[in-house]
C-alpha cells in the first residue's frame, strides 16, 4: 500500500503540519505501507490557467511544464492521499489549493448525474485514492474547521472517495512548544496510532478519533491559557499593547 502526504504548509518541514503529518505517516510505515511525503512549498507549481487544454488532449497533459506533472504520477501511484494543510482563513492553504485545482486533468470533461441527482465529471478511471485531511490551526477550538470539513464532504463527492480520517488540531502554536514536549509526544502517539489503523482497518476506530479530539493538555481552562500564551509572546515580539 502506498500512502503519500501533499503538504500544504509554506513552512514544509518547520511547519506545524508536519509534526502530524510526521506522526501520521510514521505510522503508517510501520504497519507496513511505503509512506512518501512531499512538501509543496519546495515544488513549483503554477496556477491552473483554466484553458481546459487537459481535457482537451487525448492524454490529459496540461500546457504548463512544472513539477505537477511528477506529481501527478505520484498521486495517481497512491492508495491513500494525505492532504495537509495549515488553516488559512478558514480554508486550506494557497499551496494545496493550487495542488487541488491542478489535479483537473484526472477528471472526465463531460458531465453525468450522481446518486443524489447532482451533476458530477466522471474520473477518467485509473486508481482513485482515499483521502485523510491533516490540518492545524493558530485558533484553539475545534469549531474553525467547519470549512474544511465540509470541503473534505465535498471532495470525496466530487473525486467518488472517501475520507478516511479528518484530524484537526486547534493550538497549532502548541505543537512546538517546548516545555509541552510531553504532551505533543503523546499527541504524536495517537496520530501514529491513526495511521496504522488507516493501513490495517481502512479507516479511524471511534476511540481513536475521541482520544485524538482531547485538548492537548487535561485542564478545563486550556483556551483561556493558550490564548493568554499566546498574547503573552505577542507582548515579547511588539513590547507590550500598553
Ligand atoms: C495567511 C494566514 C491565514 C491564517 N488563517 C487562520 C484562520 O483562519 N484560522 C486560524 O485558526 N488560524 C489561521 N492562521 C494561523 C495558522 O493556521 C497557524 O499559524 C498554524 O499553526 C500554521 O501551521 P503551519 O506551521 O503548519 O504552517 C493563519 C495563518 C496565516 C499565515
């Protein structure tokens, strides 16, 4: 089984991402599956020109000769597609968003009618992966990744997959953190466990999805502290508000 991670980050390996992302694919490695990671931000990838030159020609090459045609390759050989991406503005990264748009070529131009009477393009056949979405966030709570699931709901419509695992991690800021070193060692733990299971089950057991929703540390009062923290070491970097 190959597992392959676009992240979406454009810190690649500094990121927050790539601490789960890290996690994930550990995992994943050692329940058996060959694992590659690619950070997009080292790739050159242009904007999709929106010309429909892909659909176009027999081969579904596009005009543009950038680093998306390898990467093509590298999806289409995947089993399980990792999508990762910080949170910006609600929504995936500029990086992962022109990844997506770039992936047009693996789409039939013509349009058909899914099971809930939407039209849809049908694939152009070939190996269609299963997703997961890995994403963290500067905010603490769960709820900024509504966009992101619904766009999860949406690309498994629009690519006839499935997403096998949605981790979200608000208190992004606190997967560097030094002196939580335990604490994301843990974390870490649990996203290791979800790649396995990934491998071996297919999907996320409930337990480990639950375990992986817990903030990163037990206390009932973690948003107010991370928020505190965080406008803590706002003070250090401007001086102060006052
Ligand atoms: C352009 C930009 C937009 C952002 N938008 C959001 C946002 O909508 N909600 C949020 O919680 N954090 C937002 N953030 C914060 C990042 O999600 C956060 O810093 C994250 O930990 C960065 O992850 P990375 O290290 O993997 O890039 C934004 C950051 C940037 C640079």
């Amino acid at each position: 089984m190959n597992v392959v991670a676009f992240n979406g980050s454009p810190k690649g390996a500094e990121s927050n991402t790539h601490v789960i992302v890290d996690a994930f694919l550990e995992g994943a490695a050692a329940a058996g599956a060959d694992v590659e990671n690619v950070f997009l931000a080292e790739k050159n990838i242009a904007h999709c020109l929106g010309c429909f030159q892909c659909w176009s020609s027999p081969t579904g090459e596009c005009v543009q000769k950038d680093d998306m045609a390898d990467l093509i390759e590298t999806y289409a050989a995947a089993d399980i597609v990792v999508l990762a991406t910080p949170l910006h503005n609600d929504n995936v990264s500029s990086h992962l968003k022109v990844f997506i748009d770039r992936l047009l070529p693996l789409a039939d131009p013509y349009f058909a009618v899914d099971k809930n009477k939407e039209t849809i393009h049908p694939s152009r056949g070939g190996r269609i992966p299963k997703f997961v979405m890995i994403s963290n966030c500067g905010f603490p709570e769960k709820s900024h990744f509504q966009v992101l699931h619904l766009l999860a709901e949406r690309m498994a419509r629009n690519y006839k997959t499935e997403f096998v695992a949605e981790i979200y991690r608000g208190g992004g800021a606190w997967l560097k953190e030094p002196s939580l070193d335990e604490a994301v060692a843990r974390y870490r733990n649990l996203v290791k466990l979800a790649g396995e299971e990934v491998v071996t089950q297919g999907r996320l057991s409930g337990e480990t999805k639950a375990h992986l929703e817990l903030p990163l540390i037990p206390s009932p009062d973690y948003i107010e502290i991370y928020r505190t923290t965080v406008n803590r070491y706002w003070d250090g970097v401007l001086g102060g508000r006052t």
